[in-house]
C-alpha cells in the first residue's frame, strides 16, 4: 500500500513556522490539513497540493504582514511576482511623495542614458552595423600609393588596374569606379549640372548591391541615378526606370535607383554611367580610379597585399617613369568608409560613458541621503518582521523603476534628436552612414543593459545599507544621522565626481584650444565674399581648347561688369572641395631627378582674376595677363612652399620649372603666390604649380569664383542669368558660398569639440550639485552643533571657513586624482589634436581651476547657510 | 454603547454563525456556515485572526475538542458565544434596526 498523498512538506513547514505558537496555530494548520484531505476525494493530487501551497502562502502571508498591514504601512517584500508588484507600489507611493528627489534623479538618469544611446546609435550606424552589401568583410579597397611624397590613398591609373585584376590570385573580383566628374544632364529640357561617376559594367555585381529600383548598370549607355538625385530631380517617380536623358549630350537610359543607404565613394554623385574603365593600354596616363576588390575564398587581406606589390614592382619596372615609386595600399573596404571618423567616434563614446558615470554617482547620494532619512521606516518595518534582504530588495526595486523611468525618458529623447540631426542636418554629423541612426533593437538592448547597471550601480549601495539595518540600533541611532560608513562612501563618490569631470573637461579643454588654433589658421583665401559655381564645357559643343577659353573669357567679362561684383575668375579644382590634380615636377636648371625621386606639386589651372576672387595674395613678381594667352610662351605662378624649398631666400621669379603635364617643355615662373591649404585646413599647403586655362587642361569644367563687395549670396541669380544669357543648354552647379566650404572642412572636428564640451559641461554641473548636495545635508545634519559654537563665540566667519574647508578638502582630492588620470587619459586623444600636445598645461590646469572653482562656489551656498544658523533656533530644533 | 462592544460586519457574521452551528461549531463548520449563508468567499486568513480578535475582546471561548477524524494532525477547537458576545450582538442589532427604521420602502425587499 502506497503511503497516503500529503500537502507539499516547504509549505507546510513554512506555514508552521509562521502561524501562532500554541493550540491556535496548530488547529489553524489541523483545519487546513483536513480540508486538504476532503478535496483529495475529489480532485487529483496534483490539483490538491496547487490549491494546498496556494491557500497556505495567503495564509502565512496573511500571519507575516496582516499585523504590518493594520498599521497601515504598504505591504512590501514577499516572493515572486506579489512580492514585486508591492515593492513597485512602494516605490512609487515613495516617488509621489519626494517628487523633488524623484525629478532630479530621473533627470539626472535620463540625461546620462540619453547621451549615452544618442552616441551608440550613431556608433552602432557607423561603425558596428555591417555595409550592406554581400559578404561585405570580403570587399577591399586598392589604392596606389608613393610612399615618398606621402600620397596615401592615392587613385589608380587604369593600365595599373587591370595589371593587378588579370595578375592576382588572392582577389575573386575586382573592379573599378572613376573620381566624380562633374557633367551636363539633360531630362526634359533643362540642362543640368550633376556629378557622375563612371563605374565598371560589374562594379555593383561586385559589390553584390542591389538596386533598391529597377536594377545596376549592364552595359555601357546605361545610367544608375542616386536615391537623393531620384527624390529632388524626379520626384521620386517609379516611372524613371527606362527614361532616356542626355549625359554631356550623350542619350542614356537609367536603368535603376541605387539604395540610400549606398556610400562607396559616391559621396554626392548623381549618376553612374558604364564605362569599361580599363580599355586598352592607358597607363602613363594619369590615375582617377577607386578599386575595389573581393577576397577569393581563403585569401588574407596581407596574402592579398603582398601579391598585389608584387605586382607592383613588375609595372614599375615596365614603366620606369609613369610608376617609379608607386606602389599599393590595401585597406578593407569599411575602414575606408568610416575610419575617419572611428576615433571621435569611440572617443565621444567613452565620453559620455563617465558622464553616466558622474550621473551613477550623484544618483547613489542622493539615495543615500534619502536612505538616511528613512532609517526610522526601516527600523519599524525590521521590527514588524521585514528582513533585511526583504528592504535591500525594496530599495533595490526604487533604484530600477528610477534608473527605467529616466532611461525611457532619456532614450525618447535621444531617438527623437538622433532621427533629426541625421535626416535634417546630416551635414552638421558631417558622418557618412549616419542616415539610419536612430534607436532600433540593438541600441534598445544597449539602453537596457546600461539602465539594469545604472540601476545596480547607484541602488546596491543604498541596499546594502538598508540589509545591515538592525531595529533597535538603528532607531537608537537615528538621532545621531548617518554611520560613519556612508559618510565615507558619500565623501568618496563626490571625489570620483571631480576627479572624471576633471578628465572629461581637460579634454574638452584640448579640443576646444586644437579647434580655435583650427580656425586660425591662415588658409591662404579671403573665403567671405566669394560666391563659387561650377561650369561645365563636356560634351561636342566645345569640343577643342579654343571654345572653351573664349567661352570663359566673355563669361568672366560680363560677369565683372554687374554692380556688387569686385572681381571674377575661375580654377578647376576649389581649396577645401576635396579632391585635385597633382603631377611630378623638377626645377629645370638643375638635373632631372630618378623618376621615383621627383617631387608632385598640386596643378590649378585658372582664368580670369582668380587670385584676387579668391583672396589669394601676391608675394612676387606677377599674376597672369594678356600676355600668358594661348600663344605666348609658358608661364606659371607658384606658391611660397615650392619657391622656399629651391630658392630660399632668393627670388623664383624668372627661374623655370619642369611639369609632367602636356610635355616636358620648361615653364617660367613669373609670380608667386601665397600658400594655400588646399585640402583642408589641418594639412599644411602642398607644393603648388597654377597654370592658365588656356595653356592646356584636362578638365573641361571651371568653378567660377566671384568676389562681391556685399552679401555673394545675392549674386547667385545674377550669375545664372549671365550663364544662362551665353549658352542657355548650360547650368551651373554646386553654387555656393566659400565660407560653406571652409565650414565644412572644419566640421568634424568643430562637432567633436562642441559635444565634448557639452559632456564636460553636463559633468561638471553634476559634480557641482552632487558637491552641493553632499555639503547641504552635512550642513543640515550639524545645525545644533554650529549652533553651539556660534553660542559658545565662534565667529561666523570661521564656521563658513569651517564647511567650505571641508568641500575644498573633497575637492583637491578630486583634482588631484583627476589631474593625474587626464594625463593618461588625454593621450587617447592625441590623434584628434591639430598643434596642441596632449600633455597641454593650459588645457590641464585650466579645467582643474574652472571645476575648482565650479565646486568652490557650489561650497559657498550651504557655508553660508552655516554662518547664519542661529544658536537659539538650533539649540530648539530636533 | 461602549467602542469596546461596537461589531464590525464581519464579526457579527462570524457570532452568528457560531450560534447557528450551536454544538458543532468547530473553526472550519464555521467558515463554511458564513459562506454559504453569505454566499461569498471567506479569506483563511482573515476569518481566524477575527476568531483570535473577538476571544481577545471576551465576545468568544474555545474549548478542545476530539475529532471524529482520526487523520487530523492537530488539536480540533470548539467556539461558544460568550455572554458579552451575546450582548454586543444584541446592542449592534438594535442599532441597526433603530437606524433603518422608516426606510422599508428605500431599502426594499423587507421580508
């Protein structure tokens, strides 16, 4: 005979302990046996015991808290999800009435998750998120590169391209995309200016991209527009796939709409025409493609690498001249999309991670003061029964409701932001891929680990002096305020505070003074007041350089005749746009150097008065005149860097150089100009050669530039209408203002300094109100003794001193430990910096004194408070 | 009427039904008794911690009883009204009546 079926034994005893000692308990738990057994008549077993362990925990829940109950204290604690659900309306009953409390830590929460998510979900786009392409980790760019002028990432010359595409074993595919050309497009009967890049038939196959409409290119007089170019010149017209529009007077049919989310450098390209890129033999000609290559299964990108300078000694020994030391560079295809910024980007990241920090802490003071506070409650609830681990666990849920109200705020907000800086102002991100940021699952998932640690972070310590808590000595206690151990935990979290804000504001510091000495550097251009546009001669209509020339004459002339314009000129390629023509050259009276030797000066060629459009002054000789026309003898203008580097201290003018442009006829120098940073305005100006216009040039298009005596905005409409006026199948594009441009070049890092700033800002105002908060209660909690010394004479001078020594004091602590981990820290940063050392004394010192004094003033408040205390009021209070 | 003899709802129901069971009042009959009566559930917790508050305040007495089940683990406790119980139920009852008189018609379905 199977022994009788009994109520589940944890329960039982559970109860047992629980109810009354005595008769009463036992005929109670007697009662709840027998009716136990009568159900067994009934139902299974199964079901029996279920209702037996359910119908005993209301039970011995009832005997545990009915008693706190009646004191009308909520019910808390428990297990499982009752337990937690009383712990939630706790809490929240605790928040509705401290809403002060409550809103400055939800705030201070939410204002540290939200940078935090802000950042990652631009991190998370740019960086984490793979390209969407097929295999993307496969795709390498191939660059050429010459390691002595220093010309990384240089593009290909197309002989040199397909010597390494038909010679390597490492790479499965490899194709091509030239630089982006500017060209006139014709769709209905405007004429337009667009940027077009001529892609290999393959090149998106490579890639393995798909049209996001239509599909890519095939073959040649095909056309792929861009998602942008497709929005603002068709208004996003699904019927656009299989119209035929002109290119540079060409017909061509668009046969797709590339995805918005494609950026292998077609930064601002419009269309992608076919074009084989690499027929016949065209090496010794020049180099203006971007390769891109995918690794056959089982290659390495350093296998890849060595195969492919293999190579690249064979081409230079087969074209000793062209090629001499050029060799290439391998670097997989998403660093070279977004390794600019990776950096700053990570740096940022970390950035606002100590500011979470800054805002971990101050959270935990103010809980701590709160916990304080409730000591009495903790007291009585520990008496009624609750165990310490029931009021950690209290505690524990008020800290995650707080750190998950705040961070739901702070990821609202930081969605909200992130989605309009990168739709609306995606240029201020001056970011590629930041399109897409946003707060999506894996940001979600981040949002929600940073709040649980939050949470953990700033509530374990709280709890864990709330678990010690003992009844009887802590309602003794409570007269006396906090133990010494907080005191001491308090104390330590606002030297923490000081000492990350000094870390965030040294750097902030170095960005700021790296940014300013950006600003002040002297670009070499006057850029306010000049208005720049794009013209563009392609196509049969000028075919030869004679057309061309006269054509920019009479348009620079009509140009300078209208009211409100100082001068007009053009060149082929803007200071500050990005990209340029360079070619190697040799000072013609001394022996021509080893082909690998030569030196490579940036080529400009320009029209009309360019230099004075510009802004760009005269140090010697002359600019060019009539006299430099197409067939006078060749002439150049140099600038200062390459006339310093063969003729220091003595005058270029008059002396030759040799171009490897046309041909190798020497060029006589007749001015120099000043240096002009042509690539942006952290690179020093490169050696610089400008040639008139009409003495030869590969490019068919001119930017023009026009000086205006006012606003050059106001020109825009008056040179169309001169464009217009003289060819009316021509458009300008990319009309700008200068200063556009030079903004630009500077925005990337104009956008790190200013939201470290604000990060180091956010900090310090933290640390000063956890400062302030922690000074405060001291304050509060010694108003009976400053009263007794007030009484007993103390001057209220000294009591102010007193309490102001004792922030100083946290302070200097702070500092101390701040200044010394910047030093390292700051090294971090080193890459970012333009001319500032990261060790910097100003930077260093300079946060050190602002936070020193931040904290000092955020002193004074609760000091002066002191001073005032009066005896008789102090010696009454509680 | 003193505050110590005021009867909450339950209470009375709790004295009622003890006197209905007469004899066999035992904790258990008594619970069952209020809930088929009331026609409503009556919470373990709450109705024994009523018991234990109406014994403190004299209006109860228990006794030990011998079950008839020889299964049962623990002691069987049979209630009586005390004399002060009875009372109090009287003076709550008077009060109720006082208070609903001339309100038949408000009130409705008197028997």
């Amino acid at each position: 005979m199977s022994p009788p079926i009994g109520p589940p034994r944890w329960v039982s005893s559970l109860l047992a302990r629980v109810l009354p000692s005595g008769t009463i308990g036992t005929s109670v738990k007697a009662d709840l046996d027998q009716e136990f057994r009568e159900m067994l008549g009934r139902v299974t077993s199964g079901t029996a015991r279920r209702w037996y362990a359910w119908e005993a925990l209301k039970l011995a829940a009832h005997y545990s808290w009915g008693g706190v109950r009646s004191l009308d204290l909520p019910r808390s604690g428990g297990r499982g999800m009752e337990g937690f659900m009383g712990n939630v309306r706790l809490a929240l009953r605790h928040f509705r009435r401290a809403p002060g409390f409550t809103f400055v830590a939800a705030g201070t929460i939410a204002l540290g998750i939200g940078a935090n998510v802000a950042i990652f979900s631009v991190v998370n786009t740019v960086l984490l998120d793979p390209l969407p392409y097929d295999s993307a980790d496969e795709l390498v760019a191939i660059w050429e590169w010459h390691e002595l002028r220093d010309r990384q990432k240089n593009v290909a010359n197309p002989g040199n391209f397909s010597a390494w595409r038909d010679g390597s074993e490492s790479f499965a595919q490899m194709t091509s995309v030239s630089m982006a050309m500017p060209a006139t497009v014709t769709a209905a009967a405007e004429p337009e200016e667009a940027m077009v890049q001529y892609a290999s038939p393959d090149f998106f196959e490579v890639l393995g991209l798909e049209a996001s409409l239509g599909r890519t290119l095939a073959s040649e007089a095909e056309v792929v527009i861009s998602d942008r170019y497709w929005r603002e010149r068709f208004a996003a017209s699904p019927t656009v796939v299989g119209q035929t529009v002109e290119l540079n007077g060409l017909s061509v049919v668009i046969v797709g709409v590339l995805p918005r989310s494609y950026v292998v450098f077609g930064e601002g390209t419009d269309l992608w025409a076919a074009n084989a890129n690499d027929e016949g033999d065209q090496t010794n000609s020049g180099r203006w493609l971007m390769v891109v290559g995918r690794l056959a299964p089982g290659a390495t990108l350093s296998v890849a690498e060595q195969e492919l300078k293999a190579i690249a000694v064979g081409l230079q020994e087969a074209f000793p001249v062209f090629n001499a030391g050029w060799t290439v560079q391998l670097v997989p295809l998403k660093d070279e999309i977004v390794g600019d910024v990776q950096q700053a980007l990570w740096i940022l990241l970390g950035a606002v991670g100590l500011l979470l920090v800054i805002a971990c802490a101050n959270v935990a003071n103010l809980f701590l003061v709160r916990a304080t506070d409730r000591q009495r409650e903790m007291a009585v609830r520990t008496s009624l029964g609750a165990t310490g681990g029931s009021l950690a666990g209290q505690l524990l849920t008020e800290s995650l409701l707080l750190a998950g109200g705040g961070a739901s705020l702070g990821v609202a907000i930081a969605h909200v932001t992130t989605r309009w800086m990168s739709t609306s102002m995606p240029d201020a991100f001056a970011l590629p891929r930041v399109e897409g940021a946003g707060v999506d699952p894996t940001v979600l998932a981040f949002a929600v680990v940073m709040t649980v640690g939050t949470a953990l972070v700033f509530g374990l310590l709280p709890a864990v002096q709330a678990a010690r808590t003992s009844p009887a000595g802590t309602l003794g206690a409570e007269a006396r305020g906090p133990s010494r151990f907080t005191g001491v935990v308090r104390n330590g979290l606002v030297i923490a505070e000081v000492s990350v804000s000094v870390v965030l504001l040294s750097g902030a510091a170095l960005l700021g003074r790296s940014f300013s000495a950006l600003m002040a550097v002297d670009h070499g251009i006057e850029a306010e007041h000049v208005l720049v546009g794009r013209v563009n001669l392609a196509g049969s209509k000028y075919p030869t350089a004679a057309p061309k020339v006269a054509f920019f004459d009479e348009l620079f002339e009509r140009i300078a005749a209208k009211p409100g314009v100082e001068a007009v000129g053009g060149v082929t390629f803007l200071p500050m746009d990005g990209q340029g023509a360079a070619n190697s050259y040799w000072v013609a009276d001394r022996a021509a150097p080893d082909p690998a030797d030569r030196r490579a000066a940036d080529i400009r060629n320009v029209a009309g008065n360019y230099f004075d459009a510009m802004g760009i002054s005269l140090l010697r000789g002359r600019l060019f005149d009539d006299r430099d026309r197409t067939d006078a003898p060749q002439t150049v203008v140099v600038n200062r860097s390459l006339a310093d580097m063969y003729w220091p201290g003595e005058t270029a003018v008059g002396r030759q150089v040799v171009v490897d442009w046309v041909d190798e006829t020497p060029w006589e120098i007749i001015g120099v100009v000043e240096d002009v940073r042509n690539t942006g305005p952290e690179t020093e100006a490169r050696e610089t050669i400008y040639i008139h216009y009409a003495k030869g040039t590969f490019f068919p298009w001119m930017h023009v530039a026009v000086r205006a005596t006012g606003d050059p905005a106001l020109l825009m409409e008056t040179v169309r209408l001169e464009l217009a006026g003289l060819d009316e199948t021509l458009a300008m594009g990319s009309v700008r203002v200068m200063e556009e441009l030079v903004n630009r070049a500077v925005a990337r890092p104009r956008l790190t300094s200013l939201f470290m700033l604000i990060f180091a800002g956010l900090a310090t105002v933290l640390a000063a109100v956890g400062m302030y908060g922690v000074l405060s209660y001291a304050v509060s909690r010694r108003v009976r003794e400053i009263g007794v010394r007030i009484a007993l004479g103390s001057e209220p001078g000294r009591v102010l001193g007193m309490i102001v020594a004792q922030g100083a004091r946290l302070t200097a602590v702070g500092l101390a430990l701040g200044l010394g981990a910047a030093t390292l820290a700051n090294r971090l940063i080193a890459g970012l910096l333009y001319e500032i050392a990261p060790s910097d004394p100003v930077a260093l010192f300079g946060a050190g004194g602002v936070l020193a004094a931040v904290e000092l003033l955020a002193c004074a408040i609760p000091a002066w408070r002191a001073s005032r205390v009066e005896p008789a009021e102090a010696l009454r209070a509680d | 009427m003193s505050p110590k003899s005021f009867l909450g709802e339950f209470e009375q129901m709790v004295l009622l039904a003890i006197l209905q069971q007469a004899d066999e009042a035992f904790a258990l009959e008594v619970r069952r008794e209020i809930e088929r009566s009331a026609e409503r559930t009556v919470s373990r917790g709450a109705f024994y911690t009523t018991l234990d508050r109406l014994e403190r305040k004299g209006f109860v007495r228990w006794t030990d009883a011998v079950s008839q089940d020889t299964r049962r683990s623990g002691p069987l406790r049979r209630f009586a009204v005390t004399r002060a119980g009875l009372v109090a139920l009287r003076e709550s009852r008077k009060a109720f009546d006082t208070l609903s008189r001339g309100l038949d018609r408000l009130l409705g379905e008197t028997p």
